[in-house]
C-alpha cells in the first residue's frame, strides 16, 4: 500500500491559517487522498477527501500537488477546538469496503 | 442530525468474563466497521459488514471475537473470556458504502478495561 508521510507534530496561533503538509510520493492514479483527526478521547473524524482537484468544505480545505505526491490540509482560522491529530491516507478507488490505516499523523497544538 | 453511537462508553470488568459492545449506525448507512486502538497506537480493523454480503472478518484477532448485525443496522461486538491484552477502545465506524470515495464517520468509542 502507498505510504504517506507527515511531521510529527505542528504548532499554530488561534485564529491563524494552518498548513498541514502530507508526502506520498507512491501515490497511484487511483489512491483517493483523505485526512480525518482525532480528537482527545473521542473517535476519529473525517474532514475531507480528493482525488487530483483542490477541494473545500466548511471545515478544511485541501490542497494537491498536481504530481500528487503531496497534498496540504489547510484550515484557515485555527481555533483551540482544532487541537487534534490529524492523519492524511489513501485509499484506493477500487478497493471496496477496504479499511482505514493511520500513520502517526501530526499533533497540532493550537496557542490561544 | 443523530451519529453513530456506541454503548456503553465505558465497560470495566475481570479477566475472563464475557463482554457486549453496542453500535448504533448513521441510518441508512450500509457499511460498518469495527475497529479498535489501544493507548497512543492506529487503529486496528476487526470487522465489516456491508449490506445483506458476508462480513469481512479478517481483521478479528481470534475466535473469542464475533460481531454480528442484525437487520442491517445495529451491530453487537463480542469478547469471550477476555484477557488482558484486549483493553482498548473499540471504535464503530458507518459510511453510506463500502466505496473508498465514502467518509467513514466514527463513534467515540467504548473504553474496555479487563482487569
């Protein structure tokens, strides 16, 4: 399966923009590109997905290369209920039913 | 609108008894996962179910563990004579399907502790 990388952890300010890098150099054509976080002492949540167009959503915008061997979570005003770890994976398209995997992911702390 | 929802949020009991998790899915969501994670780790995948198809089981750490779900919609996780080894929190997962272009959107889980 086509690994993805990301820093351990990042610092932000509240109500600051967030970049959140994601590396996945083996990226196939048919790897869907999905980050969800999880926040302290509750399930995992997803934020958003893509396959090749930038996308946006009321929580997140994201942002891919156009190799695709790297993608950006951008969260445009960071606030302190955003303090998560947020996990960047692929999922291939014809993989029905397959299950996710987390990485490590990245710690966002966000200063008030 | 209601999530899916997990019972009960936290199951503490000994070593060798047997153990029910509950889930209730998003309605009308076919797909449904059980996963688990233990402190500080990824999730681990047990269980799929998906529809009226045969549950993917591959994920199900030995035969103490079964799952089932009934009509389509809840789901029941069972340990058998638990161990140590099996605290974690068990996570349930639904998606509108089993396509890799459906967000799975998860529970908060229930907290096992086996004493």
């Amino acid at each position: 399966d086509a690994k993805t990388t990301q820093p351990n952890s990042m610092e932000s300010n509240e109500e600051e923009p967030v970049h959140l890098p994601c590396n996945h150099s083996t990226i196939s054509g048919t790897d869907y590109i999905h980050w969800y976080r999880q926040l302290p002492s509750q399930g995992p949540e997803y934020v958003i997905h893509g396959l090749t167009s930038n996308v946006n959503n009321r929580m997140a915008s994201l942002a891919i290369a156009e190799d695709r061997k790297s993608s950006t979570l951008i969260l445009h005003r960071a606030t302190l209920r955003d303090a998560a770890v947020y996990y960047c994976i692929l999922r291939p398209i014809n993989n029905a039913g397959n299950m996710l995997t987390f990485g490590g992911g990245t710690r966002l702390m966000v200063k008030p | 609108g209601a999530g899916v929802s997990q019972s009960p949020s936290n199951k503490v009991t000994e070593k060798g008894k047997d153990v029910e998790l509950r889930c209730d899915p998003i309605s009308g969501h076919t797909a449904l996962y059980w996963y688990r994670q233990s402190l500080g780790q990824g999730l681990e995948f047990l269980i799929y179910f998906q529809g009226n198809s045969a549950p993917d089981k591959s994920g199900l750490p030995s035969d103490r563990f079964s799952a089932e779900r009934t009509g389509g919609s809840v789901s029941t996780l069972t340990i058998q004579r638990t161990q140590q080894e099996d605290s974690a929190v068990y996570l349930c997962a639904s998606s509108l399907g089993g396509s890799s272009n459906q967000p799975q959107h998860f529970g908060d889980g229930t907290r096992l502790s086996i004493l």
